[in-house]
C-alpha cells in the first residue's frame, strides 16, 4: 500500500526571491505567507495554496 501525501515542501534556490513570490502569487494563485528580512534585503520566501 502507498502512503498518502497530504502536502510537500520543496526549496528553490532562485535569483530575483521577489520576483519568483510574485509569479507565484500573481500566475500561480499562491498566497505569499512570508517574505524577508524586510524592506529592502529579501532573501527568502515561503508561498502556500490550499490547506496544505
């Protein structure tokens, strides 16, 4: 029997971190529920869509 996945993790390393939030949100549908540090060094990121 496999196992059931009920929601993933993964990293990417990319170089424009705003950028890459912002496709994700503005193309995807993705809810940017982190960005920072802020204001102007944002170095990381984390997006989620649905209740995962």
């Amino acid at each position: 029997m496999k196992p059931d996945i009920t929601g993933i993790a993964p990293f990417f390393i990319v170089k424009n971190v705003p950028a890459a939030l912002s496709f994700y949100r503005d193309r995807l549908g993705f809810d940017i529920t982190f960005q920072g540090p802020e204001p102007d060094d944002i170095f990381f990121g984390i997006v989620q869509r649905g209740a995962a």
